[in-house]
C-alpha cells in the first residue's frame, strides 16, 4: 500500500507557498502603485488640493482660477462605443458635464488644469504656459 498522507501533506504545504507568494506579489504591486495613485495633488499656499475634493475645496485651498471652462462631454453606449448623436443624447442620456478651471502658478511653473465632474475633482493635469 502506497501511503496517501505524504503526498496530502505536500498539497497542503505548496498551496500555502503559493498563497505566501501571491500574498506578497499583491502587496509589492500595491507598493509599486502607490504614489502613482497620490501624484495628483496640487500645492496651493501650503495645502494640498487632491482627487476627490470639491470646488469648495479647491477655492478654498487655491482661490479662483485665471480661467474657466464647462462643457458637455458625449456620452458613449455600449456595445459599440460610439458617442450619441447630438438630438438623441438630449433624449435618451443626459451629457456629462465637465468643469475645468486654470490656475497659473507664477514663473518658471507649469500651469494646472483641475477638472470637475459631478462637482468633485477628478484629474489635475499639468502644462506650459500658453505663449
């Protein structure tokens, strides 16, 4: 008779190594993406204007803009992906309105653009100065 308990007790422990190791590639991987995920601030007078703050917060933090900017983004639908026609989208799907405000930050700074979407920051993205 062959006996069965050894092989059961080498399952048991490569699935614990194998768990360990997926455990650890998780927790690298959410090491790796973390500042990715906080790179999108904007410094304003000492405080941090962030993903997810509301306009209040950022004319709090920031004051206003030099310039600003709204706008109907299309909205697309599935399973083709294309944008509804103009008469349609009135109808079936309301536009998905976007703000985006400028801030210039002084010389030899890039310019921020914050962008708005449903009232709460959803990007900061930075450029140069328009010549």
């Amino acid at each position: 008779m062959h006996d069965t308990r050894g092989f059961a007790d080498r399952t048991v422990t490569m699935q614990k190594a194998f768990g360990f190791l997926a455990l650890m590639s998780l927790l690298w991987l959410m090491l790796l993406w973390s500042p990715i995920a906080h790179a999108e601030t904007l410094r304003c007078n000492g405080r941090a204007t962030e993903i997810g703050d509301s306009r209040l917060t950022v004319l709090t933090n920031c004051g206003e803009p030099k310039l600003k900017d709204s706008f109907c983004a299309p909205v697309y639908v599935a399973p083709a992906l294309q944008p509804l026609p103009a008469p349609v989208a009135g109808l079936v799907a309301p536009c998905l309105q976007v703000d985006e405000w400028q801030y210039d930050r002084g010389p030899g700074n890039l310019t921020a653009t914050v962008r708005f979407q449903y009232g709460r920051v959803q990007s900061i993205s930075y450029s140069q100065p328009p010549s």
